[in-house]
C-alpha cells in the first residue's frame, strides 16, 4: 500500500488493518476515471511469443533510435548465461518494468500480466483469503477476530486462538506480515492452521477453504446521539454506492454534526473523490488537473444542493491520508466547510493513467499533478489540518494494546469536542 505504514504510531489502525488475512497489496493513487477499463474483465490475446521480441528488434534496429545497445545484450543473456534455459518472457516484461522504474516516480509502474491482475482484483474490493484479522499478543501470533460469515468463522476460527502452525511451518518468532502471506492464498485452496484457544491446553487443526471476501470501504455509526461519524478507508470500486447509502441513512437521522474519518485512506479513484467532495460543495472547482504541456483540467461540483450542506463537519486526517483523500480534505478545508483534525496529510499530489495491454500486462503511469481549489499544490508536502494531534492512540492503562478498546482515540475526542461547542 502506497503510501504502507506499518504498526508504528497508529496502533489501532495501523496494526488491525495490516492484520488482515484477506487484504491484497494497494497502491494508493488518483486513477482519471473508469475509461481505461478497470473494471471490465481483461479481453484480448494474452499469448507472448518469441517472435514478437523479433519483430521489435527488427523494426527497431537503427541507429537512430539507439536500440542495438539493448538487443546486443539481449543476445549476451541467451547465449552467455550459465543458467539455460532463459526465460524470455520474463526477460521481456523485465525490461519494460526497469525501463519505467527508471522514471524515479514511485506511482508509475509497469505491471506484468499477474501483477496487473492482482492489481485489478484489489480495485475492486475483493480479495482471496479466509477473513480474519491477527495480531501480536503477549508475543504470541493470535486470531483478533474472524470476519462474520467468513471461511475462518465457518471453519471454527475464534477470537483468542493462538496460531502455531500454517500448514507445517511454526509462527514463533515471525512477523504478522509474515504468517499473513503463509496464510494467504487463492479462491479454493485450502490451509491448514494449528491453533491452541484460550481455554484448552490442547491445540487442535483446522483446515480452512479460501474464498472471495468483500471488504466494505464505507461503514458509519452514531456518536454522541446526534453525530454521525462515517469512515471512507478506500475509493475503489465499490465506495460510491456504500457511501450513497452511508449518506441516505445518515440523513434520515438528522444529525448536527459529521466526523469524516480519511484517516489512513490511501486514495483511489478521483472520480469518486470528487463525487464526495460535491456532497458538501455546492458550487465551484474540487480539484485541479495539470499536465506536462501547462494545460489544466478542472473538476468541479456538478450542482444542485448537496446532501451534507449546512451540517458541521470534522475531518480526520494523518499521515497515511494520501491522494483522493486528500482532493477530498483539501476541497472542503479551501472552502471552509470542515475543519481538518489530526496530522499533516501524505503529500501525494499527482495523478496516475492506468492502461491495459492486449496480453494482460498494464501501464501505471503519472500523468499529471492536482491542485485543491485555492491552487495549493500538496506534492510531496501535504495538508496541513487545522487542529493538530500529535499521537492519534493512545493505549489505555492496563491494557495490552491488542483491541481498539485498548486505545483512546484522540482525534475523535477533539472532533466530537470541536462539535458541541456552538
């Protein structure tokens, strides 16, 4: 996930979400839109032959273009390398995916035809695994909660359980990462966990199915009666239609006031960003476009009363709210409709094409900086918020910091403070 923070700070988010067995690798990002086939199934001849490297190297063969220092060390590879035999395909994709990491630009990517399906299958908000979130406790790997109805609550997974073996390999000593990519795996493959619960002195096996999994990106509740407090974690795929709901049940119970949670949200899709941002702008631009050649393109508010207008509304934000999270903070700070809480944003500024190819392979590739309203370029520098939090949670006394009971959540304290004061 870009931009990844590990359990460092933010306990409670940090920790819980990297804990999740069924959560792919993000790239976080502004993507312009859907046009580029994000959401179709992938079409096309995905074959790659040999005689398509040769037909580039013939066509390409000139001087002019400076290309025979490539071939030449193609033809090295397959004729000199001691392992045989090499692997062309791999050489191939290879050298497209050095050529664009040679651009220094962390959001552009080529990806293989693997790597771009995996990609493709995290944008849509499913992911392959058994639902169930782990965690560090007293040193142990152990099970913080299986998500309801998933594999693991069907197989017999409970909160408490302490993980032993994946398969046959022993946990003690390894990472949460670690034993999450022992346990993940594809839709319809199996994986066998040792467990010992809390209340037994016998550990017991059980086999677990993998399966899709569907992450909602928007949930919401009431607090103090009368606030709403809505969390966006993505924008992919799905997070229009959950918040479209979000806001019509919010609104039907009247709240004074709103806590919009951007907290470690990396980004997205900057459509759905602006059709956010536009339930609290009512009229003007949300975000600015700005190309190589100088040329701009402008989003902005499609009219009409938005849904959120007139309600008082905080926004959480640190340093894990990156990109279409920040088009959303920067829109509603720039136009005084939300007071910004927290830590400074990621700085992540710029905006990403993403092509398919016809062999499944695709192309992420920057194409552009944004600006917020006001014209403040937040590359590499980022928002400031209005309220400054230093730590965001902090673990309560007495506690273990393996739950979110365990923490105080700071920035929902001052946000819920910031609104009830008239």
């Amino acid at each position: 996930m870009e931009p990844e923070e590990k359990v460092t700070k933010h306990k409670f988010f940090k920790s819980f979400v990297t804990g999740i067995l069924i959560v792919g690798v993000f790239v976080s990002g502004v993507f312009t839109g859907t046009s580029y086939g994000m959401r179709a199934i992938l079409q096309g001849d995905r074959s790659f032959t040999v005689s398509a490297v040769s037909d580039l190297f013939s066509q390409s063969n000139e001087s002019s273009i400076s290309f025979e220092q490539f071939w030449n060390v193609w033809r090295k590879v397959q004729e000199k390398y001691v392992y045989t035999p090499v692997n062309e395909v791999d050489l191939f994709y290879g050298s497209m995916v050095g050529m664009v990491n040679a651009l220094n630009d962390p959001y552009s990517v080529f990806m293989p035809p693997a790597k771009a399906e995996e990609f493709k299958r995290d944008l849509s908000g499913e992911f392959f695994g058994i639902g169930a979130e782990i965690g560090l406790k007293n040193g142990a790997i152990t099970v913080i909660a299986p998500l309801a109805q998933s594999p693991a609550e069907r197989a017999g997974l409970r909160a408490g359980d302490t993980i032993l073996l994946v398969d046959e390999t022993e946990v003690s000593g390894k990472s949460v990462d670690e034993v999450v990519t022992l346990i993940r795996g594809e839709k319809g493959t199996s994986v066998k966990l040792t467990v010992l619960s809390e209340k037994s002195s016998t550990p017991r096996e059980i086999t677990i199915v993998r399966d899709v999994i569907t992450v909602p990106t928007v949930t919401w509740s009431m607090k103090d009666a009368d606030v709403a407090y809505l969390r966006i974690s993505y924008f992919n795929d799905t997070t229009w239609n959950e918040f479209d709901k979000a806001v019509k049940e919010i609104k039907a119970k009247k709240p004074r006031g709103i806590v919009l949670d951007l907290r470690s949200n990396p980004g997205g899709y900057l459509d759905t960003s602006v059709k956010v941002a536009n339930e609290w702008v009512e009229s003007g631009p949300i975000v600015y476009e700005k190309y190589h050649d100088g040329s701009e393109d402008q989003y902005s508010a499609t009219g009409g009363t938005p849904r959120f207008q007139g309600i008082p509304t905080v926004v959480l934000v640190d340093g894990g709210t990156a990109s279409g999270s920040e088009i959303v903070s920067g829109a509603l700070q720039d136009y005084g409709l939300a007071t910004l809480v927290g830590s400074k944003t990621f700085g992540k500024g710029s905006v990403q094409d993403f092509e398919y190819f016809a062999d499944g392979s695709a192309l992420k590739l920057t194409i552009a900086e944004w600006f917020t309203p006001r014209k403040r370029q937040i590359n590499k520098v980022g928002i400031e918020p209005d309220h400054v939090i230093e730590e965001m949670f902090v673990q309560k006394e007495g506690t273990e910091g393996t739950t979110s009971d365990d923490f105080i959540d700071k920035g929902l304290e001052k946000a819920l403070e910031l609104l009830r004061t008239p």
